[in-house]
C-alpha cells in the first residue's frame, strides 16, 4: 500500500514519524507540502520522498488530508483528477463533513474523517474515525492501522464527532491551562518554578497512569485523595465556589459550536 500524506505540519509529520516507528517502509510512503523548505526538512530527516500535492497522489492507494480545514476543498480540487480510482481518502480537518468531502471531489471516492490530537506527537494519540457511505470494513481497518501508528483508535459514527472534538480533540489544551495555572499558582505561594513544574507534570502523569490502569472511577480516584476537612477537601470547595465545573461545560460546549460552524461553512 502506497501512502501519501499531504500536509506535513505537527499532525501529519506526527503520523509520518509513528508509521516509521511501526515499521512501514519508507519507501511506500510520500510527503506532500506547499513549502518547499518544508519538503526538503522531511526527507533529510525521514527518508521518504516529498513533492508536491498532485505528484504524491498519484498512483497511492491511501491519501491522508492533514491541512487547515479552509485549505481542504482547494485541495481537493487541485488533486482530484490525479487520484486513482478507488483510492481511499482519510480527512484529518476539524469540523469538516465528510458530504462536504465527497462533494469536493470529482468522482466517486471512499471518504474516513478522523479526529485526531495533539498527544500523536508521543504516540499516544486519541484518534476517533467516522467511515463515510462508501467506506467499506477493509477502508476502516486501513484507516485504523494507520492511525494506530501515533495512539488509540475508536470507530463511532460522524454525528457524534462534533462532540469528540469538544471533549478529546480539544481536550489537551484543556489540560494544559490546568498545568499552567497549578504552576502558576505554586510559584505565588513560593516554590520555585522548575521545581513546581516538576511536582505538576508528575502528579497529572501519574493521575493519568490511574485512570488508565485501574477500573475505579474518577470520582472514587477522587475521594481517595480528600479526607474530611482535610486540605484536599478545602481545595475542592473552592473549585466549586468559584463555578469552575460550570466553566468547562461552558468551554466544551463553545467548542463544540464552533466545530459545528465550520462544518458549515
């Protein structure tokens, strides 16, 4: 199988990287960018060939799409009549509807959206994909081979993935704004930054590692650490006092508005 990336920013060198790592040979695999100095840094580095949009598409069974969603139906329009029929799509824009997809192309194509993030940088993505109508079981197999190169993988239907961008999608950001203020915090109340940062990075690594590898529940993880009066419990009440629960309904939701406005758009 012959895969062309198109598109070799944090996303798509991430996935390029993970199916190295996984043993794909580079030579079934192409790089496309608009930038020329971008091409060049991709093949000293990995070995793999790299050109244009138009000149990796041809022949490849597999293209995957990893440009800013305002960029894909130009695109898609540019690399159309290169593609070889049959060739399976796989679309990593946010927000973009898999009709929308289809509707950009000049013939009939089996089209996958995925919701990746940013954690593919380390292999250990979340990655969720949507098969379009014409996708069959052996183009979601594809696409899920693919994408498990750089995490874990889940197949769940393109109505819900409005709301996975809101939760996993956006969801490291999340995550970081709550790093960074625990930091911050930490220096106000007198340690140094590097140590903090040290205390946060491995405290919100092992509270992961829990989650993942035990069966209890966040609320049971939860109350494991908060004794009655004790400081934790101080802690908590603040959060809530201060609506901060409120706040992140209020974050996802937004986020899941604007995924919706730019299926739209």
């Amino acid at each position: 199988m012959t895969v062309a990336i198109i598109g070799v920013g944090m996303m798509g060198e991430s996935l390029l990287a993970g199916l190295l790592r996984s043993g794909w040979d580079p030579a079934t695999i192409r790089a496309a960018d608009s930038r020329p100095a971008c091409r060049q840094a991709i093949a000293d580095k990995y070995g793999v060939w790299t050109g244009t949009a138009v000149e990796a598409v041809e022949g490849a069974d597999t293209v995957i799409v990893v440009v800013k969603p305002q960029d894909v139906i130009p695109l898609l329009g540019d690399i159309s009549p290169a593609l070889e029929r049959g060739c399976l799509i796989i679309s990593l824009a946010a927000g973009l509807t898999i009709a929308t997809i289809e509707s950009s192309l000049v013939m009939e194509f089996p089209v996958v959206r995925v919701m990746p993030n940013t954690p593919a940088v380390v292999g250990e993505a979340m990655a969720v994909i949507s098969p379009g109508p014409l996708a069959t079981h052996d183009h979601v197999a594809r696409t899920q081979t693919l994408m498990s190169a750089v995490g874990k993988v889940l197949v769940i239907a393109e109505k819900y993935l409005d709301v996975v961008t809101a939760v996993s999608g956006s969801g490291p950001a999340y995550i970081m704004y709550i790093v960074e203020a625990m930091i911050d915090a930490g220096v106000m109340l007198g340690l140094p930054r590097a140590t903090v940062t040290d205390l946060v990075k491995q405290t919100v690594y092992g509270s992961a590692k829990m989650l993942l590898d035990t069966d209890d529940h966040p609320t049971v993880l939860k109350e494991n650490v908060t004794s009655p009066g004790g400081t934790t419990a101080a802690a908590l009440r603040a959060l809530e006092d201060r609506g901060v629960k409120a706040a992140f309904a209020a974050a996802m939701e937004a986020a899941f508005t604007r995924s919706q406005e730019l299926g739209r758009a």
